[in-house]
C-alpha cells in the first residue's frame, strides 16, 4: 500500500468552496482502479490549510491510473482553482505500524 500525501493551502476566503467542490471530487477519486481510500483533513492552526492522504495499492495507480486519465480533468477543474500555492504531492511507504488501540 502506498500513501499519497498532499499539504493543500487553500485561498482562506474560499475554503468553505473548497470543501463543497472536495465532497464532489471524492466520487472521481473513490471510482479509480487502484484506489483504496481517503481523508482530507483540516490543520487547527492555520483553518485554510489541509492535508489530503489517500491510500493506493500501488504508486502507479495515482501516478499514472489517476493522474493520466480523464477524470483527473474532471477533478483538477473542480480543485485547482483554490490552491495557493499548488501543492506538493509526495508518497509514502510503510516501515512501521503501531496497531490502534
């Protein structure tokens, strides 16, 4: 599994938008083959920056499944629009994991 990881700061006057649109992009998302879930969550310091992680199973699911197909059109026109500056996208490997308790 491979988490995708992405500090979205969003045009402070437009982030309640921004959530709205987000809601709508998820069904692009959630549709992918590859795909395996998603959280966007809001920082508590600064309420117009998130942070978006999504679960794949493999690199190339987003890195090609996703970002080269139509729906990402579909999905960039809904979100682009609201970050400043574009956010960096990077992924992650698990090395370890605690269980929840």
């Amino acid at each position: 599994m491979i988490l995708e990881v992405a500090i979205l700061d969003v045009i402070p006057q437009h982030s309640l938008s921004f959530e709205k649109d987000f809601e709508k992009a998820s069904s692009i998302i959630s549709s992918m083959k590859g795909y395996l879930g998603h959280q966007l969550q809001r920082c508590l310091e600064l309420s117009s920056r998130y942070i978006l992680l999504v679960n794949w199973d493999q690199l190339e699911d987003h890195t090609i499944g996703f970002r080269q197909s139509p729906a990402y059109q579909d999905w960039k026109a809904l979100l682009h629009k609201y970050y400043n500056p574009f956010p960096t996208v990077e992924h992650y490997e698990v090395v370890f994991q605690s269980k929840y308790r």
